[in-house]
C-alpha cells in the first residue's frame, strides 16, 4: 500500500535513474562498436543548418559527416551512404541533439531506440489482445529489444524504429477510438516510412465508420503544415533532396524486400515470381479489407495485424526494424493457445517464441553480419511465422462464439 501511495514520487525517480543508466551504457558500448551509424549524417546536417545555414542535401554537408565518421571510426550506412536523405522537415527532430557533443547525443539517442523497441513491443502486446500478466509483458518486450536483429538497430543509432514506435501508437490510438491523437502520429511518422500511408488509410476509413472524423483533416492539415514550413525555411529543398538521393543510390539495386529474397530461391523466375508473390498478397490484403467500414472490434483488431505483417514484407530496402511490425500478429497466438491448452498453451507458446529468437541469434553468431543486410532467415521467418499464427487463428479472433479476450 504505501508504494501505491508514494508511486508519484519514486516512479518519476525510478524512471530518470534507469535513462540515466541507459545512456552511460550505451555511452561505453559506443565506444566498443565502432560500427554503422545511421545518426550521425543527420546530426551533422542539423548542426550546419543551425550554424551556418548551410542546406542538409548539400555537398559540403556530406564532406563534414564523411570527416566525422573518419574521425570516429564508424562506418556510413549502405543505403544513404552517409548522406542526409530524409524529408527536409525530419531535420527539426535532430536539431536539439545538435547543441550537444556527439558522443552523448549519440548515447541519448541509441537509449530512444531501445525504448521504442520496448514499447513496441509492449504495445503489440495491446494491439494483438494478449492477456498477458504484468511480468510476462515486461519479460516478452525485454526479451524482444535484446534479441537479434534489434540489439543491433541499438548499436547502430537506427532511425526507424522511432517510427515505427509512432506508427504502432497510431494504431493503438485508433483502436482506442481516439481519432485526433491517431491523425497526429499517422502524419508525424509517413515521410519516414512511405509505407504507412497503407495502415493510414486503413486506421482512417475505420475511424470515420466510428464518426471519429477528425483523423483525416488533422493528418491532411499536419502534411501541410509540415509542406509549407519546409518550403519557406528551405526554398528549393525538393530539388537537392531528390540529387542527395541519386547520389546516394543512383540505381535500383537498393530494393531488397523479403519477398524478393523469398523470391531468389528460384533463380529462373527470380522478377516474375517476386512481382506475383507481391502483387497477391496486396490483392489479398485488399479483399480483407472489404467491408471494413462495417466490421466489429474483433474483425477490425485481426485484419490490422494482418495489414501490419504485410507491411513487413513489403519492407522496400529489407531494413529489419520492420520486423517490429509483425511482432503482434504472432502475439495473437498467445491468447489462442492458452484458451485452448491453459497452462500447457503458454508453454507451447514461449518455446516457439524462444526457438525463433535463438534461431536469429545462431544465424548472427554463425556469420557475425555487422552489416544492414540481413540474411534471408532473419528478416523472413518471424514474418511467415506471424502469418501463419493469423490464418490459424482467423475463424477463433472473427468469429468465434467466445473468444478469451471477451470472456
């Protein structure tokens, strides 16, 4: 009783020591793995547009972020090769860290994508139903954020898993039926990632079936928003974005989705096969959506979770931060097994989940990949594993009489 009371007190505390800790941590692993880093071009971009104004896209700010990661040690990410290839608004988000040496930025920032692969985590917890008791949630998210590839995203100073983290919070939102909060973080997080324009649609349509309106114009009016004060802070951005990008990657051979690589072990039909398995699953996606307008809750929850998984697969540069996405549609297993089996379910369910973490980590110890090119394992299996989970679970999560999380 008497921590409930002083709760207000000692978890604000609580909370400051464990990011403090958090920080000088990954302040010492900085200085261990000397790896890719995905933060340090934008970190420079932002310092030469407040010091100097000098433009992110700019040649002169590509020769101060190669002089970095020479003097550092690190190495430029495959896809920008250290150029600043965001939409020039994502600069405003790096410009406090600017004011800040790059060590510690880079600290604070690696401590933000742990926390946003644990409260991914946690929150597909929410999204896929699972009744998970308090110590399981938090046992599943730590085991999540320590596991391969996500340990790495860590010590690579990764972007996306923050937007991911907006993504999943604006599909949590909607669930919620909170439709401005949902509207706000759709418009915040689809520059980032192009293809959360599809769950937008996905959440907004839902939405406005609910008379939760205020989801579209709040996401149009935040896209416009962000438009115009781009253009009158940076006249001309669209242009040297665009050349920053041919530069970065002047041909195609950046596209690498999981079913590309699905795709390649067929070598003969290797681009017929790949745009088939793509172009379908879409098809279906779409057929799933049909009548979406109309749906229950419980309908709504399982074909989002099976959006959200595709959305994986989709992923265009094979980035494994997009794994994060196909997490719940494998948690929806969670309550099944254990309506199904009780106790002998959750056991069933946690070994299938430790085998398939264990598997990513011997496919890393076994070729120790630095790299931001996953082997083909990694960034397939949890995907087929999820859909397999969602067509097993269909008739159970839509229409059965009695399913656990409504008992």
């Amino acid at each position: 009783m008497l921590l409930k009371k002083t709760a207000q007190y000692w978890v604000p505390l609580l909370v400051v020591a464990l990011a403090a800790g958090l920080i000088l941590l990954n302040l010492q692993l900085s200085e261990q793995f000397l790896y890719q880093d995905e933060l340090l071009p934008r970190w420079s971009a932002a310092r030469g547009w407040m010091r100097d104004g000098t433009s992110p896209y700019s040649e002169q700010a590509y020769q101060e972020a190669q002089a970095l990661y020479d003097q550092l040690g690190y190495t430029a990410p495959a896809f920008s090769q250290g150029r600043f290839i965001d939409l020039v608004w994502y600069v405003f988000l790096y410009i406090p860290f600017s004011f800040l040496p790059y060590p510690i930025a880079r600290a604070i920032w690696m401590t933000l994508t742990t926390a946003a692969i644990f409260f991914s985590a946690w929150f597909g917890i929410d999204l896929a139903g699972a009744r998970m008791r308090s110590l399981e949630r938090v046992l599943l998210a730590l085991l999540i954020t320590c596991s391969y590839p996500f340990f790495k995203l860590i010590l690579s100073a990764s972007i996306l898993p923050l937007f991911i983290f907006v993504l999943l919070a604006a599909c949590r939102s909607a669930l919620a039926g909170k439709g401005t909060s949902a509207g706000v973080l759709l418009f915040l997080c689809v520059g980032m990632l192009p293809v959360s324009l599809l769950p937008a649609v996905f959440l907004i349509i839902w939405l406005n079936a609910r008379k939760q309106t205020d989801a579209l114009p709040v996401f149009l009016v935040g896209l416009v928003f962000l438009a115009l004060t781009s253009l009158i802070l940076f006249p001309g951005w669209i242009p040297q974005w665009f050349t920053s990008l041919i530069a970065a990657q002047p041909r195609f051979d950046w596209l690498d989705t999981p079913l590309m690589r699905l795709a390649a072990f067929f070598p003969g039909a290797v681009v017929p096969l790949a745009a088939a398995l793509h172009v379908l699953l879409l098809f279906a996606m779409l057929v799933e959506w049909y009548g979406l307008a109309e749906n229950d809750e419980r309908r709504f929850r399982w074909k989002l979770l099976l959006t959200l998984t595709l959305l994986s697969l989709f992923n265009p540069a094979g980035s494994p931060a997009f794994l994060i996405l196909a997490w719940p549609g494998f948690l929806i297993f969670y309550d099944f097994l254990q309506e199904k089996w009780k106790i002998s379910g959750k056991i069933i369910f946690w070994t299938i989940l430790l085998l398939l973490l264990y598997s990513n980590w011997q496919v890393f110890l076994r070729t120790q990949n630095w790299s931001s090119k996953e082997a083909t394992w990694v960034i397939t299996a949890l995907p087929i594993a999820a859909l397999v989970c969602l067509g097993w679970t269909r008739w159970w999560a839509m229409s059965s009489p009695k399913p656990l999380r409504d008992a």
